[in-house]
C-alpha cells in the first residue's frame, strides 16, 4: 500500500529539512521526499497549511497495567498518546507486578502487540519490586528487549546499589531514566515548599530533595561511564547541574515536563489535586530557569510524565492524594503554545526535544523522515485554536490541570509504520 502526504511542510530535524515537501510512504517506509511527487497509486492525504513532522517519542509514561487497569491500561494508554502525536513511547516499571524481570518485559512487549497500535519500548526496573535492595536482572532484560531502566517513582537509595545498577546498565547497553528524590527529605510533603504550602497548611517539598540526588546521580554516571538520563527536572539547579556535568564531559540528558515550565506553585488555585505531582510544581523562578534551560538546548527533551489516577482518589486533599497528571493528549499543544509561539523555541527545535533528541538517546533509528526511516509522522495544525478538554481524552485519567486552557497547535492525524493510528475530527 502506498499514502502519499501532499502539500505538507516538513520538519525534520535529522536533515535539517525546512519546507514544503510531498513524503511518500510505501508500506512500514517512507521511499521518498521531493518538492512534487505523483503517483497514481498512492491513497493522497492533503496536508495543505499543516505541518509534518516525525513522530513524538516519550520517554516517560505510566500505562498502570498490569495491576491498576482502572487507572489506565496499554490499550488506552497508547490510544491517548496516539491522539498527541506520539509513536513510540517508554512505560515505566511501577505496575504490580513490578516489570523486574525478563519474563515481565517480554509480557509487555506481547501485551503492547496485541492491544497498541504504536511502539512501546519497556523500561526495566533498577531493583528486584522497586524495593531498592536486590539488583533486577539487568541482563536478562536487555535481552528481552527493555532499553532503559528506571526505579520511577523513587530513586535508589543505597547508593552502592546504585553504582552497581549502572554499572549493570552501562554493561547491557541501557540509559538510566533517573528519577531523582532524597526519599528522607521529602516527609509526607504534598507540594513545593513556600507561601503557597503555608498558605494551603500542606507539608512543603523542598528544591533540595531533587538537587541532592541529582548531584549524586551525575557524579555517579562520571565515575561508572553509564549512560545517564534526568527525569522531570523541575528546580533551577537542575539545570545548571547539567550544564555543569556536560562541561565536564559526564554524559548527562535530562527532560523537562510541560506543567513544569508553565505552571508555578504560585498558579495552584486552592487545595485541588489535579496539581499535585512528582517533582512538584515549583517557583516561578524554576519555571524560568528550566524554559532557558529548554532554549539553550542544557535540557534536550521534552517528556509528559503521564500519570493516569481513578477520579475518586484525586477528588481527595492534595495532602492525600496520589501524585501525578496526565500530559499525552496535551504536551505538544502546551509546548508549542507557551514554548514555540513566545519565542522561546523554533518549530524545529520543539521537534528535536519531542522526536528526534529521544531517538538519540534510546539509541533507535527514529525521529527522522528520512526516506529508508519508518513511517512514523505525524501532521499537526498549528494555527487551530481550541480549548483542552479532559472530557474527551482517550485516556482513562483525565486529570490534569489544563482542562479548559485555550491553546494553540492541533494534533490532525498520527500514523505508525505506516498505518493511520488516529485522525482528529476536522
């Protein structure tokens, strides 16, 4: 089968390609991209007044299965991440069971093939339950096809557990996803500490409890040589941690979040759980570090960190409440309304930090148009001007602090190897 996108312009950052170009698609591969293509047997898509661009990577999500379903499931989940114009995307390891082992990874590869229409690149815990104790099989889950590990959701502790899980990691060829929290700092805290926790007479969480461990973690990836990245970074040291670590030759990536170079704790209208998440929602002064840290390309990647939770557990107090937002079905428009639009990224480099940086870091061939390159695309409106939703989310959660935010930039149709795997209304 042959689609050919007419009419579009092209953003591709693995070739610097800027401009109108026609992409023809043959099965899974894009065969060619030229100024004008004709062929009489293609099935055309119009792309006149769009933008295509290859399909977003998340290196960061929570798809809740096996274990909590009613959060959200593979199924939805990549549904969801779908409609955002992502391709690929990496699940993190904190579902019950725990995806620990060789025989769990190997479950959701099967899982994802049956119930997901995009990639879906597992993501191996460091510890045997995210315990923090016992080494994972690190091998073992290489082998079956994990690319990453991650203890999500908390960072290892121990820190010669640690240095012998990157060591691991460094050894199976995989990227450290560090999520960076000093677990004895954080004391019950449900947001950043300042006036606003005061305000709200709710337990502060401290820029410190992510600064120590990042600190750790890089200076740990100089020594074992591991392949290192940040997630969620959230403070100002944050970034100046890894301009410092990429001065010294440590190699060191790190993301940053939608909700964390928008929103500010200052931003939390009162007690509402739909913005408590992990790392917190911090100063403005964070907020302007990390969108400078985004522009000086100090943060290559822009991730969503979707956390999908049940409407009853976030109707509850920030103070008992799970932590985490969905971000799949809202990432690119918020990045390209408060990042691309203001000034503060190019079109290209927004796709940089949403494809082709992420290709770059799994170490997959990915986040180019390319012809030769899979045909993961996705074509996007820019100038479609809409209000976010929650209601109309494929996802299960619909929690999330943008409901009813107008923005800018619509995803119209994604497409996987090939195949249309969603289509907005027009």
């Amino acid at each position: 089968m042959k689609v050919l996108i007419k009419n579009g312009f092209i953003l591709d950052p693995a070739t610097n390609k800027e401009g109108r170009f026609d992409l023809l698609i043959e099965g899974e591969t894009i065969s060619n991209v030229a100024e004008h293509i004709e062929d009489s047997n293609a099935t055309v898509i119009d792309a006149s007044g769009k933008y295509v661009m290859p399909g977003f990577i998340d290196l960061h999500v929570h798809l809740r299965e096996p274990g909590f379903e009613y959060k959200e499931t593979i199924q939805t989940g990549a549904k969801a991440a779908a409609a955002g114009g992502y391709t690929t995307i990496c699940p993190m390891p904190n579902t019950n069971p725990t995806i620990d082992s060789p025989e769990m990874v190997e479950f959701l590869i099967q899982k994802s093939k049956s119930d997901a229409k995009i990639h879906i690149i597992p993501v191996g815990a460091v510890t045997v339950g995210q315990m923090g104790k016992e080494l994972a099989d690190i091998e073992g889950m290489a082998k079956a096809g994990a690319l990453a590990l991650s203890e999500d959701g908390k960072s290892v502790m121990d820190v010669l557990v640690y240095v012998e899980g990157l060591k691991a990691a460094k050894e199976a060829g995989l990227v450290m996803l560090a999520h960076c929290e000093d677990r004895q700092l954080v004391r019950n805290g449900a947001m950043n500490a300042g006036k606003k926790a005061e305000e709200l007479n709710l337990r502060g969480i401290t820029n410190a409890v992510e600064d120590i461990i990042t600190a750790r973690d890089i200076f740990l990836a100089g020594e074992t040589g591991a392949k290192l990245h940040l997630c969620h970074c959230s403070t100002k040291a944050s970034v100046a941690l890894v301009k410092m670590a990429k001065e010294l030759g440590i190699k060191v990536t790190a993301e940053v979040c939608p909700h964390h170079f928008i929103l500010s704790d200052e931003d939390i209208p009162g007690d509402d759980a739909n913005y408590k998440m992990n790392p917190p929602l911090r100063s403005k002064e964070d907020v302007e570090a990390l969108k400078e840290g985004l522009k000086q390309n100090i943060m290559e990647v822009i991730s969503t960190d979707h956390a999908p939770h049940g409407e009853e557990e976030k109707k509850k107090s920030m103070a008992n409440a799970p932590f985490g937002i969905v971000g799949s079905e809202t990432a690119f428009c918020l990045t390209y309304t408060e990042l691309v639009k203001t000034g503060y990224l190019s079109p290209m480099q927004m796709v940089e930090k949403m494809s082709y940086n992420p290709a770059k870091i799994l170490g997959i061939d990915k986040g180019s148009l390319e012809p030769g390159k899979m045909a993961d695309i996705v074509i996007a409106d820019f100038d479609a001007e809409y209000e976010i939703d929650a209601t109309k989310f494929y996802s299960k959660g619909k929690n999330t602090p943008f409901h009813g935010r107008k923005v800018s930039g619509k995803v119209m149709l994604t497409m996987a190897a090939g195949e249309v795997v969603y289509q907005a209304e027009e």
